[in-house]
C-alpha cells in the first residue's frame, strides 16, 4: 500500500493534520525528520511526500533538521517521488532574502529590505537606509515572528544588540526592513491549498510582530502572544483582492509551492506589501470554528487526492 508521508519536526503542530487524515481514513505516516539515516543508494518508498519543515525549527533544538530535509527531498525527487511543498519550497522557508527575490519576480510588492552580515554593521546600514523613520529588524531564518522587532530609533537599534535581549539569527543574516504603518494595527495572511485561495485570516498585530496560529502556540507556547486573546486575534475572512490573489497563485505555481499561507499589510494610503511566505502553514482552530471552516480538512482531501493519482500512475504501469 503506497502512504501519504509527513515530514516535519513539531509534534504538536502535526495533530491537527493527523485528525484529518485518520478522519478521512487516509493511509499515513510520520516522517520526524530531525535525525537518522538514509540510504541515497535504495529507492525511497513509493507514496506523496508532505514537506512540512519548519524555518523555526532550530528554536525547538532541532538545528539542522531543515538541512537534513533539503538532502531528504532532494533524494526523493531525484526519484521522481511526489513532493507537495518540495525543495524549492523549502529553500524559499528558510530565507526571507531569496523570499523577497523570488516574490519581486513574480511582480508583488515587498518592504524596501536591506541585507546584512555581521552585528556590527547593523547600526551603520539601519542609519544609511533608515535613519529618518522607524523600521524593523528580523532573522532572515525565522519562523512564527520570532526575532521581529520594531525600532522608532537607530539608538533602540544600538542599545538592543547590545543588551541582554539580543538574539542571533541562525544563519548570521539580518533584515532590516522599511516599517509600513497600516491604518490599522492588523495583517492579512492568504492561505492556499493545491495551489489555490481558500480563506484568508486577519492578524490583530496589537501584541507584537509573533503570529503563530498554530493551536499549539495558544495553549503553550510563551513566545507567542496569541495566549493572550486568541479568539480576538485572528479572524477568518472569505477573499481578499482579486488581482493579488492571482498573482499570489501565479508566484506559488512558479515555484511549485502547493501549501502556503502568504502574509501581507496594507499601508493607509491603500498599498499592499507581501512580507512572509509560510509553506510550513498552521490554522487557527478556534477562528475556523468561527467561520464554519476545515483548512486541515481541505488539505487532507488534496493530499488523499494526490495519493489517488499516484496509486493509479503505479497501477498502470505494473
């Protein structure tokens, strides 16, 4: 029998999904990859590959878990396995950087960014770009809004990589990013499964910069303020701009992303920015019940769908 395979490295973050699957009695199983060992010599197992790695996952001690993946994947398409969200999805997971690159490409609009490498040029770039206005500092690897921060001032900037609260990025890669003021301290974030709008959900930012939906986050996770009012904070709505979705499915298409949730903020002359592409997507349980909707509920259908296909691929041609 050919299995849906899940590959990730957050059991808490995998539950919601393995309800839908079991619901849907979909053969499945647990791919944990944060160690082991593979053979690149033997053929990997036939079945549909779900890449779900996190670019936080060095924050729960699993510090080359996304590297492990990239081989993993990269193995599994050299063997023509299918791979939802497969090594170029990864690749853009783990760098806002080639993010941005990739989102300017497909002709969205991102934040003015500017790359930095090594601590102590951060202040000298952050006075050359920003010196007149407020901007924010962020990991070029993050993952739930970890590491965001805002800063009004180039001195706040100094006097936090220098104080106790720093924190480095994993990959020695900083951002520092225009701040675009919103009419209201509210994000948006798109979610697509096979490709495709589904829902979006309307992030209340009052609490700071780290977003994470997961359910895990609200029942446990002390980084993550959506402890603090999670039936306020996030708020399913049905569609968002038709043009931007197009060109949002078009950019995911480019570059083979079949699962994704994409954040953006609108500034108060009407502006969007697209800043965050989450191919690893969570969804707010509580907001969906709101709402009357199953993100984990669709993407397990897609998923059973696309074991279907490759079932019937092998059938015929044995």
């Amino acid at each position: 029998m050919t299995h849906i395979y899940v590959i990730h490295e957050n059991a808490a973050w995998l539950e919601p999904l393995a309800d839908a699957l079991n619901a849907q009695a979909l053969p499945w199983r647990d791919w944990f990859l944060d160690r082991g060992v593979f053979d690149l010599s033997r053929q990997p197992p036939e079945g549909v590959f779900y890449n779900r790695m996190s670019a936080s996952s060095h924050t729960r001690g699993h510090r080359y878990a996304a590297e492990l993946t990239a081989a993993v994947l990269a193995w599994l398409e050299r063997h023509e396995r299918r791979v939802v969200n497969g090594s170029r999805a990864l690749d853009l997971e783990i760098s806002k950087a080639r993010q941005y690159a990739a989102l300017e490409a497909a002709g969205i609009r991102t934040p003015d960014t500017v790359l930095v490498a090594g601590k102590e040029l951060l202040v000298a770039a952050a006075q050359q770009n920003f010196g007149a206005g407020a901007f924010i500092l962020k990991p070029n690897r993050g993952g739930k809004g970890l590491g965001v921060r805002l800063f009004y001032t180039v001195d706040a900037l100094g006097s936090y990589i220098d104080g106790l609260d720093y924190e480095a990025p994993v990959d020695g890669l900083y951002l520092l990013q225009e701040y675009v003021r919103a009419q209201v301290p509210l994000i948006t974030r798109a979610e697509f499964i096979d490709g495709r709008f589904i829902y979006a959900v309307e992030v209340d930012t009052s609490d700071g910069f780290e977003l994470c939906p997961a359910d895990a986050c609200a029942v446990g996770d002390a980084a993550c303020p959506a402890t603090e009012a999670p039936l306020a904070k996030f708020t399913i709505v049905d569609d968002i701009d038709a043009g931007l979705k197009l060109r949002y499915e078009a950019f995911l298409s480019t570059n083979d992303i079949g699962v994704a949730g994409i954040e953006f903020v609108t500034d108060s002359a009407g502006a969007i920015y697209t800043y965050d592409v989450n191919t690893n997507t969570n969804y707010n349980r509580d907001a969906e019940a709101r709402a009357g909707r199953s993100a984990m509920s669709t993407l397990a259908r897609y998923l059973g769908a696309e074991l279907d296909r490759v079932s019937r691929r092998r059938d015929a041609a044995d």
